[in-house]
C-alpha cells in the first residue's frame, strides 16, 4: 500500500510519505533526541517525589535541565544544517508500546524541520520562563512545586512535538492539558483561580474528545496510527472521510488553542501567576492547535471543506480576541485577548493551505517571542505595583520601570508589525497569503486579517498608553519598583528577539526553505493586491489606529473606574457573551437535564422500588399476626389443611 | 376376613384424638391424644397388614411405635420444665413465641 500510495501521492506531500522508510535512523547527536524530553520529565519526578528535601536546590535543578534540553536541540539544528534537505527527518524508534495483531503502535520519535523549531522554541522561551520564575516566585512558599509542574509541561509539550503517532501526540497533548490545569489553579486557595483551572480543563476535555474520535477514525479509516502512514493513506481515502478528520482535528485545535467556539477559558487561565501566562498560554500551549493542523497538512490538503473551517474559526477568533483586549482593563486579560486574536492569525494561515503554513509557523515562532516578553513584562508591572492587574491604577510607569518599558515597548513594536521588527514579516505575510487565496474567500480573510491588525494596534497601544504613559493613578501604598536582574535579563533576550526574530526568519525565504522537507515547494502565488501597497495600506491603519488609541488613553485622563460605555465596549467587557453563550447553551440545558433525570430517579424508579417494598412489608406484618403464639391454632390450622387435602384427593379421584 | 370394623374402630380411636388435641388445654392430656393418633394409625396399618398377608404394615407400626417412644421423652421432658418454671401445664399459657 505504501508504495502505490507514493506513486499517487501530490507535490507536497512527497516528503512525508516516504517517512517510515525515509526517516532516517537516529545515530550521532541524534541518538540522544529521547533525552530532550527525559530530562525535563526527570525534573518534574525528582522535585514532585522528593518534597520539602529539594526545597533548596529544586528550582536551580529545574532550570537546569531545560537550558540542557535547548543546548540539545541546539546540536540537533545543526547536525540537521549538515544534512541534506532529504535527510533531515530523523526517527527513534524506543519501544513497542501495543503489539497487538493489527494495532501496532510504537514509542517512536522524530524530529524534523518543523519539530526542531517547536523543540527550539520551548526549551528556549521556557529556559528563559524558568529563570524569570526563580525571581517571580521567590516569595511563594511553594516554589517547588511551581517548578517541577512546569518541568512536566515542558517534557509533555516537547513530547507533543516530538511524537510520530497521534496516539502518542494524544499523550503529549494531555500531559500539557494537566500541566496547565495544574499551574492555573496553582494558588487554588483561593476558590475562582480553582474554577478558573477546572474550567479550562473542561472545555479542553471538548477538544481532546475531538481528537480521540480523529484518532480512532484514522486507525478505521487507514489502519494505522502514525503520522507518516496517516500522510501515505491520505490520497486513498474518500473526501468525507478527510473531511471528517479534518473537522475533529479542528475541534481538538479550538480547544487548546483558544478558539471560537471553545475560546472561553483562556481569559480565566489568567488567574495562575504570569510566567504560566506567558509560557503556557502565549507561547506554547496555546499553539499546539496550530502545530497539530500543520502536522496533518497531508489531511487537510486534500479536505478543502475542513480547510476552509478552518480559516474560518482563524478569521473569527482574531476578530473576537482583538475586540475582547480592546475592552478589557485587566493587563493580563487584554493580552489574554490579543493571544487569542494573534492565534487566530495562524489558525486562518494554516487554513489557507500551502499558501499560509510556512507563515503560520513563522507567527507562531516570532509570536512566542514577543507575547511571551509581553506577558513577563505585564508580570515585571505587576511585581512593582503590588499584583495590581487593573490598568486603571497604572500609568506613567515608564520613568519607574524603564527596562520593563524598553522590553514591553520591543513587544509592542513586534506584534504591531512596524518594520523592520518581527510582526512586520510574519503578521504581514498572512494578511498578504489571505488576500492572496482569491475570490471572495479571500477578499473576507484577506479584510478581516487588515482591520485585525488595525485593532491590534489599538488594543497594544491602549495598553502601553495607560500602563506606561499618562498621569499616575497608583493606590496609595504603590511604590512601583524596577525589577530585579533575574527577571529583566530574559525579559530583554526575548524582547531582542521580539525585534529581529521576524527579519532572521523571513528575510531571504529562509524559513521556507527550511521547512519544505515538511511543507513541500512554496507555491507559486499570483497577488490580488502588491505586496508593496498591501504593506502600505495596513501600516496606514496600524497608525491611524494606535494613533487614536494614544490620543485617547494617553493624552486624554484615564477614569480610575470603567465608564459606561457603549454596547459593544460592554459585550467586549464580558468577553462578547461567551460564557453566556455557554451557559444558556450547554450549562442550563444540562442542569435541567440533570434536574430532570434526578426527578425521574426520585419519583418513577426509586418509587416503583420502594412501593414493591412497601407492598411486601405490608403484606407479611400483616401475615405475620397469624403466628398467635397459641399451640392449638396451630394444630387447627394442620387440621384443616389436612381435611382440604383429603378432600381435594377424593374429589380428583371421583 | 372383612377389616371394616377394624377400620371403624381406628377412625374412631383417631377422631376422638384429634378433636382431644384440638379441644383439650392440658398439655398432658393433649399429648395423649396425640398418642391416641398414632395408635389409631397403627391399627389401621396392621389391618391392612392382615388383609394383604405382607409384613410391610407391621414393620410401619413398628417405627411409628418407635418415634411415639422417642417422642414422648423429649415431650415430656418439655412439659416438665415448663410445668416447672410457669406453674402451668396449660398450652395456652405457653404463649411467649408469637410474631
């Protein structure tokens, strides 16, 4: 099967199917691609079994292991560069994990191209997490704890990208589904941060279900499991099918990555402390959506109606984030939205096919840099103003907090896409791929993504407007404060990166080059709109939009309380009904449901029971009285028996 | 030989002991009706012995004697210490295992 499957296979898609026998087998540095998730996984065994005892070096241990992690994955990079393009898909085949006859799946790994960057990306972005942490968390008596949850979710998140089965991403997917659960609900003692945890975890269960029906419909539809053999059989399957696996992957991808229609959680997930913001749900986790419709490209290419579902949840979330983080006056929030809104970025890129997948993972890459220097640096402000998130009672923070201002503006620079910094070559280029799909279709993404970065603009510069510039609107006891060193030198790494991570990659079609062993050829594409005036029109808006957010935010007062405002500022507040939505769709349905079966149960079931019980008792306490206690009622008793029988016998006789 | 006089005499012997078990209250006289019961039985068996010419019947009153005589141990030992603790040989008055 494999070999017609690769006769018949398109273009793109070459590459992949020749992985099961093509990957090459992992020898030299590759031979130690396991340990790249082992080491983190050991972290989090030591400080989660060992207790109070590793209280005093548990934190140095864990940040340790996944700079060891990086410096691995760093050696991989370039034994890959020392490879030919056809070369760089390395497998590493562990164990046998089900042998069973017909169902065969591995512990396998394998790195490619694609996998390499995510590997880079999270030991790098989370090294620089851990280190900002031990500063962050120095006052928590449960640093430890802290630290060996967010060891695990490095090894579950490096698992994910590592995997080359789904069942074994499936794996992955969980452990960083727990690992998140378990740090926003890291201070659960206080009971709407354990909810906010429990929420998450259950609308992320929707996803995961969406992915385990995915699963389960691949092993029916191609018998196996593997993303390689998934690829190979995809040209032989029937378009409903894909279809169908298609639509499922997206589902599991809303869940996780936050968006529409299961977008509601991530707002809440802000209630664990920031560097699990930033680490987790902006420059992670929260893509993994992302990475798993770019995995299965060989699926999607060939369901354009999947396909074009998937655009459109993009198009619609980076609309909804983009309006929630206007609205909202919780710093954490407000980048909460705009996370949301920037995956919706890459989820529409991934959805334009071949187009957008180079550039998707270009976003997603440049994104982790400067969301996740936005979010440390949020958490730099909140450190110095008492945890206080309300922007209301923020303001000229610039002069208190000048690196955290240099890093946040970086950020700032980065995700408004002002050139030459990162946003300018990946943002740009997605507004210019939707664009480029054509027809209507691509009129619609080609807008939606324009005016998103319009309001992008507005949200980022109404933040920085009323955090960092405008009067002082401190509580009384605020003594803002510079950060210290250990939290200000990772936030300006990234925020370095945030400025020439774009450039690195884009400049010269690197990064596209880089991936075709995984994406194919880029395609040829013919431009609805130049790029030039494309890149004109959107600098225009950007500026005219930030322009009248700092007008407003910064050169206007700030009310220290929220006025009324609108109906779409008060939508936009309560994150545009979401939870509304879900409460009067899913959560009162299902509480008079539950009502109802517990009616049912009370009132039929439980009442035929107990009345046949009842019945029962009734009849033998009354039965009962013929026991008098008198011998010769008893022998009376015999005695009639014993006639009736006599007589019943000469009757039947006669 | 005709046994229905044989006969008559064991249904009579039987119906005076059950209408005794029935009517009488004192445990001793109620227990010889019994008694009166089991032999109105062995006469019938060892009419019938007689008339068939086979010793079936007869080994049958043999046993009924038998269980009769163990019977009337445990019985009257019964009685006794009933007698004895209550100061009544009355079945009436020996009541107390009712529902």
């Amino acid at each position: 099967m494999m070999g017609t499957a690769s006769v018949l296979m398109s273009e793109p898609l070459l590459s992949q199917a020749a992985l099961p026998g093509g990957a090459t087998a992992a020898t030299g540095a590759f031979s130690l691609l396991w340990l790249v998730i082992a080491l983190p996984l050991l972290g989090a065994l030591i400080l989660l079994a060992g207790g109070r005892r590793t209280d005093a070096w548990g934190h140095l241990l864990a940040t340790a292991l996944p700079i060891v992690s990086f410096l691995l994955g760093t050696v991989m990079l370039f034994a890959m560069l020392g490879h030919d393009d056809t070369a760089r898909t390395v497998g590493q085949h562990l164990y046998s994990w089900i042998p069973v006859a017909g169902f065969n799946v591995d512990v396998g790994l394998v790195v490619d191209p694609l996998s390499v960057a995510f590997v880079l990306l999270i030991t790098g972005v989370g090294s620089l997490i851990h280190i900002y942490s031990i500063s962050y968390m120095e006052h928590d008596a449960d640093r430890r704890r802290f630290f060996g949850y967010l060891n695990l979710f490095i090894a579950s998140m490096l698992l994910l990208v590592l995997a080359d089965s789904y069942l074994l991403l499936y794996v992955g997917w969980e452990g960083v589904g727990l690992a998140s659960y378990l740090l926003i609900g890291f201070w659960n003692y206080k009971p709407e941060y354990a909810t906010a945890a429990k929420k998450a975890f259950i609308m992320n269960r929707v996803g995961d279900f969406g992915l385990s029906v995915a699963i389960m419909a691949m092993f029916a539809t191609f018998g196996t499991v593997s993303i390689a053999g998934v690829a190979a059989g995809a040209p032989e399957a029937t378009k409903g099918t894909l279809n169908l696996i298609g639509l499922l992957l997206l589902l599991a991808a809303c869940g996780k990555s936050a968006q529409v229609p299961l977008q509601a959680w991530l707002g809440d997930a802000m209630a664990g402390p920031t560097p699990v913001s930033a680490l987790i749900h902006a420059a992670t986790m929260v893509t993994a959506g992302v990475y798993l419709i770019a995995r299965a490209h060989a699926v999607f290419d060939l369901a354009p109606a999947a396909q074009t579902a998937v655009a459109i949840v993009g198009a619609v979330t980076l609309l909804f984030g983009a309006i929630v983080g206007a609205a909202k006056d919780d710093i954490k929030k407000s980048l909460a939205g705009s996370t949301m809104s920037q995956i919706g970025y890459m989820v529409l890129a991934v959805g334009l096919g071949p187009l957008g997948y180079v550039f998707a993972i270009a976003h997603l890459l440049t994104h982790g840099f400067f969301k996740a220097n936005l979010f440390l640096s949020a958490g730099s402000v909140m450190h110095g103003m008492d945890d206080e998130v309300n922007m209301r009672r923020y303001g000229g923070l610039r002069k208190a907090m000048p690196l955290t201002f240099i890093a946040f503006i970086a950020g700032y620079l980065a995700i408004l896409g002002i050139p030459p910094f990162a946003g300018f070559f990946t943002k740009d280029k997605i507004i210019e791929a939707a664009f480029d799909k054509g027809g209507a279709e691509g009129w619609i993404y080609g807008l939606a993504a324009l005016f998103g970065a319009a309001l992008t603009a507005f949200y980022m510069t109404r933040i920085v407007a009323m955090t960092f510039f405008g009067d002082k609107r401190w509580a009384d006891e605020a003594h803002p404060h510079e950060s210290p060193r250990l939290m200000t030198v990772p936030m300006l790494v990234l925020a370095f990166f945030s400025l020439v991570g774009g450039a690195m990659l884009i400049l010269g079609g690197r990064f596209s080059t880089w991936l075709e062993p995984v994406f194919g050829p880029e395609p040829v594409v013919t431009h609805t709109i130049q790029p030039v005036v494309l890149t004109v029109v959107t600098l225009v808006a950007v500026l005219a939009s930030a322009g009248l957010a700092f007008r407003t935010y910064a050169q206007q007062a700030v009310p220290a309380t929220a006025p009324a405002g609108s109906f779409i500022t008060v939508a936009a507040r309560r994150d545009l009904y979401g939870d509304t939505v879900n409460e009067a769709v899913f959560m009162r349905p299902g509480q008079y449901l539950t009502r109802f079966l517990v009616f049912f149960d009370n009132r039929v079931i439980d009442a035929t029971v107990n009345g046949l019980a009842a019945l029962i008792g009734g009849l033998s306490s009354r039965s009962r009285r013929l026991q008098t206690g008198f011998a010769r009622s008893y022998a009376l008793s015999m005695f009639a028996g014993a006639t009736l029988l006599i007589v019943a016998v000469v009757l039947v006789r006669i | 030989m005709s046994p229905t006089a044989y006969l008559v005499v064991a249904s009579l012997l039987f119906t005076l002991g059950a209408a005794g078990v029935l009517i009488r209250r004192n445990a001793i006289v109620v227990f010889m009706c019994v008694e009166l019961m089991l032999n109105a039985c062995n006469l019938a068996f060892v009419s019938f012995s007689r008339l068939n010419g086979s010793l079936d019947g007869q080994v049958m009153a043999f046993f009924v004697m038998v269980v009769a005589a163990a019977e009337v141990v445990v019985g009257l030992a019964i009685i006794v210490s009933i007698f004895r603790t209550r100061r009544s040989a009355s079945v009436d008055d020996a009541n107390l295992l009712k529902y």
